[in-house]
C-alpha cells in the first residue's frame, strides 16, 4: 500500500541563518543577501526557496539511511553524483536525468527581518586579517521562524519511515551557510494517514517534534 501525505513543518533558527541568493539583489546592498522579493502589498518579503531545504533533508537521509538498514547507498551529497543510483535517496528526491522524486517542498516567504552583520576575511595562510576585505552577511537571528509544506506522493511505508527520519535529522543538519534550525511538526496543518501513524518508528518520532 502506498500514501500520500502534506506535512507543516516549523523552524526556528538556532544559529543565525543565511540563504545567500547566489548573486547581487538590487533590493539589498548587503555582499551577501537573501533573496528579497516584492510582495502583492509592495512590502518586502525573504524568500526562502524550497529546493535548499530539499536539499538538506537528502543530505540527512544520506546521513542517516544506514539506521533503517538500507543497503547500497550512494553516499553522495551531489545530486548529479547519484545519476544510475537506485537507493532509498533517489527513490524520495531523484536525481538529475533519473525517476522524479517523490517529495515535493514548498519555497515560503517571510517577513524581512534579516540583520546586516560586517565580517573581516581572514587569510587562511597566516590567519590574520586582510587589509581591506570587509564583506556584509545578512541572517534571520536566533530564534526567528518559518513555515514550509512539504508533501509526498505514493509513497511506501518504508518511503515514508526515512522521509520522517531525515525531518528528524534535520535539526543537526547545516541549512544554507552554516545555519542550524530547531524543528517541529504542526499536527493541525498536516495530513498523515492513520496507517502511518500507527508505524512504531513514525509515532515515536510524531510524538517527539510534533506540536
């Protein structure tokens, strides 16, 4: 029997946390900002997109798959590094020219709340500061939230066992540069089959992060 499930996630940054938009925004004059973008009522709002907390929720199941007793995983953390593979990874996130994933996550947008802070670019060499080299980081500080859907289509029960261990790695996972989240379930907002609920390792773990 497969399922189908939408799953409320919440988290809240435990170590202040940056999502770098990969290049200059003319909303931010920060070296490295987030993603801003114009919202329907002219304020700005962080966008946080989707594909990096897939991201890190492969890297935690990579990390943590051996614990379910799956076998001949592709350790990879590189989705184009796993092209061919047919592990547990794959079956849940796929791989590029491979079968589509079967876990979709829902990019969120926030308040603008993130902090400018100026860093100095150390010299690996000599461990002393470059003459010149200030550089601006913008982060959510500790203890800011976000919401994020994350949904899963015909999934096994085993499917379903790791995609609930990799949330439940998440938490002592590096999100964006070097960033830490706390995370929770939101019961009210989410869709979990009753069979699911029901599975040992699923209802410890619901009754562990859920809220």
């Amino acid at each position: 029997m497969n399922y189908a499930l939408t799953l409320s996630i919440k988290l809240t940054t435990t170590k202040k946390l940056t999502i770098g938009s990969g290049g200059l925004t003319l909303i931010s004059k920060a070296d490295v900002p987030f993603i801003k973008i114009k919202r329907a009522d002219n304020k700005i709002g962080l966008f946080i997109p989707g594909s990096t907390i897939k991201g890190v929720l492969r890297t935690s199941l990579i990390r943590t798959a051996h614990l379910l007793n799956f076998k001949d995983l592709n350790a990879s953390v590189y989705p184009g590094e796993k092209v061919g593979s047919s592990d547990i990874v794959t079956s849940l996130f796929g791989c590029p020219g491979g079968p589509k994933g079967k876990i979709i996550v829902d990019s969120c947008m926030i308040e603008d709340i993130a902090q400018t802070i100026t860093h100095v670019r150390i010299n690996d060499k000599n461990r002393t500061a470059e003459e010149g080299a200030l550089f601006s980081v913008q982060y959510l500080p500790i203890g800011s939230s976000f919401n994020i859907k994350i949904k899963g289509e015909n999934l096994s029960l085993e499917e379903s066992r790791a995609l609930f261990l990799s949330i439940l790695e998440l938490k002592y996972e590096r999100v964006g540069k070097s960033g830490l989240v706390d995370v929770s379930i939101i019961e009210s907002e989410s869709k979990i089959p009753d069979e699911l609920r029901k599975d040992p390792l699923i209802r410890e773990i619901l009754g562990g992060i859920s809220k």
